[in-house]
C-alpha cells in the first residue's frame, strides 16, 4: 500500500506498521481506518475463500492464506485479530509467540482460566495487546469522558448501557450476509453463543468515560426467547441483563441481547449532573438536582475526529487503530490494554455463570494482581456449545435438502419479519402519526410476493424432510412468525395487491377525519377554549417585604429588567414557568408576566398553578390574592373569573419564591360554561398574608 501522506500529519514518524488482517469478514471493516494511519497491509488469513478474493482485491500488494500457521510465519509487526470470537485468547497467544502485536476484536477470552494464560503470554512478550473495543469512540461519549474527566457530573451513581442488536440471520450467514457453506450448518459461534459473552460495546463505553472497573457482577436467570434461533434460550436469542458494582461504589444496569427493539440508549447518573444519549442526541441535565435544566448538547469530536467520522462504523475503528498504532510507535498506553480488556471481558463471562445460577453474586477478579490470577488458573467454566456443524440435522441427512437450509434461513427471516410488521402495523393504522407508512410496508410485501411463496415451499420441504430435527425447529417458528399459512397460499399476491387498494383508501380516510378534527378543534380553541400564551418574561428579585399579598401594581411595560424566557408547553394555551430554575434557593418575590391573544371578548376563567404565595394583576389590576402554597401541578386550583378584552392582554403574577420552595406557576384560560364555585375563595383586591 502507498504510503498515506495523512499519516505524516497523525504521527511524527516515518516508521510503517505492517499489518496482517486474520479473519478477512469483520477485519476488513478496518481497512479504510488502517490506509489514515502508519499501516501497510501486507498480509490475510481467512478459510473464506471468498473473503481472501475480496481482500486481494483491495490489497493486490499483499499475501492471503487459509493457513494460519503458514500467516504467522510471515514478515509483519502486529496482527489485527478478528477470527471467531471464543477462539480470540488461543489466537492471540500464538500471534504473541510469533512475535506480532495484537490487535483483538471483542471479546479478549472465552473463560476466566484462558483471560490469565492470555495475560500471563502479553507481559512475557513484551508486545502491545489491545482489545478493538470501538464503541467508547464515537463523538458523543468521547466527548462525555472529556467532560468526565473535568468533574463536569461528579462521582458516577448509576448507569444504564444498552447494546441490543437481534442478528438473527447472521446465526446462518457469515458477517457478510453470505450463506454458510455448505448450508446444512449455522455459523461457528453466533448460533450459540449466550449474549452475556458479548458484553463489551455496552460496558466499555461506561468503563471509558468514567474510568472505574467492574467489582461484583449478578444476573437473574432470562428464558424467553425470539424464534428462529438455533440453541434457543441458552444462546444469543434472549435478553441478557446484569448489575455490575463499579470501583468508586456506583451501579451499572449492562444489557445485551436480541429482542424485538434493537436499542443503544445510554444514560449516565453522577453527583453532580446526568447524561442521556439515544438515537444519536445527547442531552444533559446539570446542577446537581433531579430538577435541574435539562438541554441537549453537540458532543463535538476530540482532535482528528473529522478524520476518524470519514472511515466508518461510527468512527470507532479509526480510534482503536489510532491507539494501537501510538502505543507501537510512541509507547503511550492505549485505553483498552490487557487489563482493562479483562475488566470489559470477565463482567460477561460472570454474569452468564451468576445467571445459571439463580443470580448469584460474582467477585470480578482484577488481573493486575497476580495473586488475583492465580486463583483462576483452572476456572474453565463455560457456556455449553452448539455444535454448528453436526446438531442442526440427523447424520446422514440428504444435502440436496439439507444445503438448501442456510439460504433459505437468511431469507425466511428477512420475509417474514417484513410481512409480520406489515400484518401488525395494519391493525394499528388509526392510531399512527403517519398511517400511510402502512402502504409502504405494504408495497414491499407485494414487490416480494412471489420469492416469499418460493422460500416457504422450500422451507417446508426442508422441515418436513427432518421434522425433528433443530433446522425444522427453527423454521417453522420463522414460518408461524411470518403468517407462513396465508403467504403459502397461491392468490397470496393476488391478495395483497388488492389489500394495497382498500387500505389506500382507509388511509385517505383517516388523514381527511384527522383534517376535519384539527379544523373544528382550531375552530374551538383559538377564540372560545383558549386565548394562547404567547409570551413569557420574569423579572429580578425583589425583597419580600412583608408578602406576596402587599406587593404593588405592575405591567410589562413599566417594569425595568424583565428578561424574556420561553415557557414550557404543557398543552393549549398551557404555559409552565420553573422560577427554581432561574432564581434557585433566593428568598424573595418574583414577577412573571404573560401575554395572552384574546380572539373574542368575554368573560373566562383564569386557572393559577403555584407553589408559593401569588398575587395576579391583570392588565395592570389586581384580581386575586392567594398568600398559600398550592402545587402547580394542580393548575385548576386557584380559579380567577376575570372579564377580558378583545386584543392582546397582559396577566402578571407576582410569586413568592420562598427560598426555592415556591418554584413555579403554571397559568391558563378556559370558558365558563356555568361558573363554577370553587373552595379557593376569589379576591378581587389583596388580603393581609
């Protein structure tokens, strides 16, 4: 590979790295990462013959072998490992007694007793071990372990990672979507492996931004399962959940698994101030209060990080290449080194064990003490295997049947899932924001209809052949999901494609209802139901001087130093102001005023939330005087009638903060259909406090 002239401007140094890539599926989702740093690939391994073509494809300068031994004799410094992941410890021992660094996909061992020979192999090598733990590096937590670091939330409380990904196909495709082959067998490991194992991308983003390790890890046992997975509730077809003690006292909720929401929410709980990101924005609430503001925030990229967003996967491969390669040339520690890749890793391992027996408890062991690993040496325990090759049908199963099964999986399960959320979002059609995505769904079905038929006919032929077999199993779960029975049937596509007629008029139905009841409600509530806040100001703080009920007449427009503010929305013609929010524990009284557009004169209810003492002026005159705390969330406690004028209106309350505890008001219009008599009683003008 020529040498990358952005490499000059990353490292001071003119050394390359030559790097061997060993499994060529997800080793070469690094390959855009690798050309932006000091790496020359030279070298690939994989018994994929289809993924060492595409790999010398993209590398015509470098060698590929099937040959792992044959690989690691070659000329290179360091290995990106990315082979089958309970085989990562054993592989990376032998690429450390050849000599090479290691660069390790998730996660680093299998077992407790593998974690210490893997140890024990990277402080006798003297070689750079780094685990490619990626998800820490998008812009958003890199930027959380910024502020972290500066004590921006204080010390960690509690925390809630999420990586859930249902994968189902990929239990019978390799990592490109391409059927095993043959195809009477399910892939090495993603067929059985419990998501327990695969822990990582939740916790090691906690892990980095806050700098504890794991102490204590338990799990409750999780049975319920998705269908169409092989090994059933003992692999990756379940929710997999555990509470981890952190160093510093904390709690975190780690949750893996398959479910029918693929999520990576994460939420962030310290002394000081909180975090929580999903879908992609990141909002803060700061000062130390449950109540405190909370606003989204733009986590901007450390250095390099425009770089890093133009090579995929979020950015995150770019990084841990980055690391890699500096602690290589520079010997600065990378954030995942042998130990903090086994305080990532053993939580997993753990929590499996806690949750197979009954959620016990479990200590996380801390390699860096030696006597913490020796009394691992012999700790084998493991997660029972799926043998991919020979439990999936009886042997001497007839291959022209049984090599149809990997393509016919990967494809029932894409199908029937696009029919069963087709079928599902139809029945609540009325009730969506946006029903004509039902017609969306619906034409995919349709476009698909024909293919759809064919896969179920093989797929029952399959079953059928072998109905006690685990392959018939998983089938014919993915059939029953897939509503196999009305989709077999040959008018199948007759009938959607006349499904797709009527439910195109039932849509334009429900948008024209949806019409006519936003104009009839637009109708009611401008002028009769509620004249709308528009506006919100406040004022500073003024002494008390002897209570809310003696403070004097004010408007907006005689009154110096009000400050604009935007007041929560809480439903039409609802306003809701936080005075704890600007003020916080001040003593005193404070003015908010609020504009309100009158369509129509009449007369109308003033409704007043308020926790602290208020006094209500309306276009400058007093209507009503309550000295009392009543709660805001209450807002029709306090009930003003007062005559209004066509035309933009003027209401001021006067609140007493009292010492934080009178924190906001809440106000709003209706009409009075009948007056009603309310237990607050009514003051036209103030009342002694």
């Amino acid at each position: 590979m020529a040498k990358s002239k952005q490499a000059d401007r990353i490292f001071k140094s003119d050394r390359r790295i030559r790097l061997g890539i060993w499994g060529l599926g997800r080793g070469m989702s690094f390959y855009r990462s690798a050309q932006a740093l000091n790496f020359d690939i030279v070298a690939g391994c994989d018994f994929n013959q289809h993924m060492r073509d595409n790999f010398l494809k993209l590398n015509p300068n470098a060698t590929a072998t099937s040959d792992a031994k044959e690989f690691l004799a070659m000329n290179f410094d360091a290995v990106l490992l990315a082979t089958f992941c309970p085989a990562h410890a054993d592989d990376a021992i032998a690429c450390l007694a050849a000599g090479k660094h290691v660069l390790s996909e998730v996660t680093s061992f299998h077992t407790v007793a593998e974690g210490v020979r893997l140890t024990d192999a990277v402080e006798k090598s003297g070689k750079v071990y780094n685990l490619a733990e990626n998800y820490p590096f998008s812009a958003g937590n890199m930027w959380l372990a910024r502020k972290w670091r500066e004590g921006l939330f204080g010390e960690l409380m509690y925390g809630e990672f999420e990586y859930v990904h249902e994968c189902r196909t990929l239990a019978y495709t390799y990592i490109d979507g391409t059927p095993m082959n043959p195809g009477n067998q399910t892939h090495s490991w993603r067929s059985w492996l419990n998501f327990h194992y695969y822990n990582t991308h939740s916790l090691g983003p906690m892990m980095h931004i806050t700098g504890k390790r794991p102490t204590r890890v338990t799990a409750l046992p999780s049975t319920q399962v998705l269908a169409g997975y092989p090994f059933g509730g003992k692999g990756m077809g379940g929710a997999g959940p555990s509470l981890i003690s952190m160093s510093n006292g904390g709690t975190v909720r780690n949750l893996m698994g398959a479910t029918t929401n693929d999520s990576h929410v994460q939420r962030l709980w310290g002394t000081l101030g909180s975090a929580d990101m999903s879908d992609g924005s990141l909002k803060l609430r700061l000062g130390a209060s449950g109540g405190s503001p909370k606003f989204p925030v733009i986590p901007h990229w450390d250095e390099l990080g425009d770089l890093a967003a133009k090579t995929g996967h979020g950015g995150g491969d770019f990084w841990v290449l980055y690391y890699f390669a500096r602690q290589i040339l520079t010997g600065e520690p990378a954030p995942f080194d042998i130990y903090n890749a086994s305080d990532c890793t053993l939580p997993g391992i753990l929590a499996y064990r806690s949750g197979a027996e009954g959620g016990r408890p479990l200590d996380v062991p801390d390699f860096r003490d030696k006597s913490q690993r020796d009394a691992c040496r012999d700790d084998d325990y493991a997660q029972p295997r799926f043998d991919s090759k020979k439990d999936l049908f009886p042997a001497g199963a007839d291959t022209s049947i049984t090599n149809q099964f990997s393509v016919t999986m990967r494809d029932l399960i894409n199908m029937a899932c696009q029919f069963r959320a087709y079928r599902d979002w139809d029945k609540v059609a009325e009730d969506m924001v946006t029903p004509a995505s039902v017609l969306n769904l619906g034409q995919a079905v349709a476009a698909g209809a024909s293919r759809y038929r064919e896969v179920l006919q093989t797929a029952k032929k399959i079953a059928d052949a072998y109905p006690q077999s685990v392959g018939a199993r998983v089938l014919r779960e993915m059939m029953e999901v897939g509503h196999a029975d009305e989709a077999v049937k040959p008018d199948f596509e007759k009938k959607i494609k006349a499904e797709l007629g009527v439910l195109t008029r039932r849509v334009s139905k429900i948008e024209a209802a949806r019409v006519r009841a936003a104009t009839k409600k637009q109708a009611v509530v401008d002028p009769w139901t509620s004249p709308f806040v528009t506006s919100c100001k406040i004022s500073k703080m003024f002494p008390r001087n002897g209570g809310v009920a003696t403070v004097p007449r004010v408007s907006l427009a005689s009154r110096a130093g009000w400050e604009t503010l935007v007041a929560n929305d809480e439903g039409p013609g609802l306003k809701f102001l936080n005075a704890h929010n600007v003020y916080g524990g001040k003593d005193g009284i404070a003015y908010m005023g609020f504009h309100a557009r009158v369509a129509k004169a009449g007369e109308w209810l003033l409704n007043v939330g308020h926790d602290g003492g208020v006094r209500v002026f309306v276009d400058g005159k007093p209507v009503f005087a309550e000295p009392r705390r009543v709660n805001p969330a209450r807002p029709d406690r306090s009930v003003v009638p007062v005559k209004l004028k066509a035309g933009k209106r003027e209401i001021v309350i006067a609140l007493d903060t009292d010492s934080g505890n009178g924190w906001g008001t809440f106000v709003r219009f209706a009409v009075p259909k009948k007056l009603r008599k309310k237990s607050v009683p009514v003051f036209p003008e103030p009342v002694a406090g």
